[in-house]
C-alpha cells in the first residue's frame, strides 16, 4: 500500500499555465500521475497539453472529480490558493511554494482546522511526496524512486529527501511513500501525522525519519515512536555544527539557546530506540541492514 496518495489519486494542479506549475505538473504526469485539470484565474477554457484549465478549483472537481491539489504559484497568492482547494472539498492539498511569511501559514492552518478538518495540507515549502510507481505530487524526480516498499520516507529537508531515496534504491530497496513536510515553522503536516499513517499501512515495515534544527517536531515524533509504533525507526537530524541564532537553509531551522538543537534531537530520539545516523549515508545503511533483517 501506499499513504495519502496511489494510482487512484485524481490531481489538480493549481498553477499549471505558470512556468513552474507547468513544468512539474507535466512532469508528474509524464510519471503516471491522473493530471485531471488544471487551475488559472480567468484563464478557464484553455488547455495545456491535453489538460483543462478552470478558473477556480471547485469547477475542476465539478468537472473531473479531482480530489488532490498541487499548489504552484507565489507567495501571495498561495494562502488563497490552498483555501479555494479546501472549500472545493479537495482531501489532499500539495503545496511547494516557498517564502510564505509564518504569519499567512499560521492563519491558513487555523481556517483548515477551523473550517475544513477533511483536507490535509503538505507543505508548504516542500517537494511533495510520493508513491513510487503510483503517483508523484511536487517536485522530486521519479527516476530515483524504486516501487515495492518496504520503507516509509517523512523528510524536512526535500534535498535529503532525494538523497535517501536514491541511498535505498541504489541497494535495491523501495519504498512504499516519501513524504517532504517542508521546513518551515509551520507545517500543514507534522512528523506525527506521517508516522501515524506509516504506523497504520501493513506494507509500510520500517520508517526513515530525516529531521533538522529548529522547533520541536523530532522531539514529538520521539515521543509518538516511543508510544505508538512498533516499526523500526532509522533518523538523520540535519545541522550538528549550526551555529545559534543563526537560519540554515530552511525558515524553520534556527536554534535558539538550547531549544532546537540537532543534539537535543538525537538524544530523543535514541531513547526512544530509533536508530540515530551520523550523515545521510550512514543513514541509508543503517535502513538496508534493517530491511534485510526484517
């Protein structure tokens, strides 16, 4: 099986007559994904390549039963953008645009909550996720997935993520998802909710967990893993020599005093018996050997 998304999926790209919008969203289709339709604005009754374009998502899912969205437009009109897929009854929102200012996050995460608990928000700045073999949402290649599972990715980082996917494939282990949550401070999908859903699918047997510095999303995850799964459980934490106060990369990633710490992290996370790495590769030995043990 697969998490959130499979062959099923019927996918909405909102942005598609945009560069990016379109580049990936061709992209995704060229991998098999349902591109149902697209979504610009005042640009209803074009088409892109064979796929519709709507002026609003609730016309595409009247018209083609789409029931995921992958968000490719700017900062500005990204919030908008995720609240006109959610009033449309869109499940599962996909959005990879990145620069949304913290405060927009938060106040579109609280109208999710508030008004539209049905739809799940991945994102956003983050390369989506996906199913090898099934369905990619966002931006990461298909060429370095391998079907088959048994391995569950939930990331920060979407270039780590690309690294432990390729890490697993090259030694001939697959993966059922890969999900990218983003890196920013507020996340429409946590390290919980992946882990909860990878704990719940029967061909999901073990989980690669990348985290980093800032917030306390590896230090909640600890806390579910040590809980509520009984699945192997190998993690990397990004950012052992980050000097504080200072952002790495991502808006979410900034220590602060002692709160953040990839160190304080690791020491969750080994007492909650997850197999800690020490880089990125170490990371994807220790997964192989477990998969080979299983």
């Amino acid at each position: 099986m697969s998490i959130f998304v499979d062959e099923t999926t019927r996918v909405v790209v909102q942005g598609l007559t945009g560069s990016q919008g379109r580049f990936h969203g061709l992209r995704n289709r060229d991998y098999g994904t349902n591109v149902v339709a697209g979504v610009t604005p005042g640009k209803g009754g074009q088409e892109v390549e064979g796929i519709p374009i709507f002026d609003s998502v609730a016309e595409a899912v009247l018209a083609t039963g789409a029931d995921a969205s992958f968000i490719a437009v700017p900062p500005r009109g990204a919030p908008a953008a995720i609240l006109d897929a959610a009033g449309a009854g869109i499940g599962l929102v996909v959005c990879i645009t990145e620069h949304i200012p913290a405060k927009d996050e938060a106040l579109v995460n609280a109208r999710l909550r508030r008004d539209y608990p049905g739809t799940r928000l991945i994102g956003p700045n983050c390369p989506g996720l996906i199913s090898p073999g099934k369905c990619n949402i966002g931006i990461t290649s298909g060429d370095i997935a391998l079907p088959g599972g048994p391995v569950g990715i939930v990331s920060r980082s979407g270039t780590l993520t690309y690294q432990a996917l390729h890490e697993l494939s090259q030694q001939s282990v697959g993966q059922t998802t890969c999900v990218g949550i983003g890196g920013d401070p507020v996340p429409g999908t946590t390290f919980v909710d992946v882990l909860a859903a990878f704990q719940r699918d029967p061909e999901t047997r073990a989980v690669m967990m990348i985290g980093e510095i800032g917030g306390d999303g590896e230090e909640r995850a600890a806390d579910f893993i040590a809980a509520e799964m009984d699945k192997p459980v190998v993690a990397y934490i990004a950012g052992v020599t980050a000097p504080e106060g200072r952002k790495m990369g991502h808006a979410g990633a900034i220590v602060s005093g002692s709160r953040g710490t990839a160190k304080a992290k690791m020491e969750a996370l080994a007492a909650a018996g997850v197999l800690v790495a020490r880089n990125p590769t170490e990371a994807g030995d220790l997964m192989v050997g477990l998969v080979r043990a299983l």
